[in-house]
C-alpha cells in the first residue's frame, strides 16, 4: 500500500473536484489518500471516506 498526500492549496473547489474521484480509486485499489488544505474542504473530503489533515 503506498500512502498518497494530495495538496489543495487554493479555495477553488473545481480542483478539489477533480481529485476526489481519483483519489476514491486509489482507496478502492487499496492505497491510502490524505488530503492536505484548506479548512473549507475538510467535510467535502471526509464525507469522500479519504482523511484529511
């Protein structure tokens, strides 16, 4: 299992929304994905099943 840390750095969503659907196949491929960001897109992450920092 690699362990991936995605960066969102800005307070677009559209970037985030791009990312979560790649981000729940590497989880479902048995990989673990942490999301690393801004406090806005803690709930939107989380509610994904990814972790969030």
């Amino acid at each position: 299992m690699t362990h991936f840390g995605a960066i969102c750095p800005t307070h677009f969503t559209g970037h985030l929304n791009t990312m979560l659907p790649l981000a729940q196949e590497l989880k479902r491929r048995g990989h673990r994905v942490t999301f690393i960001g801004i406090v806005g897109y803690e709930a939107k992450v989380l509610a994904a099943g990814l972790e969030y920092l």
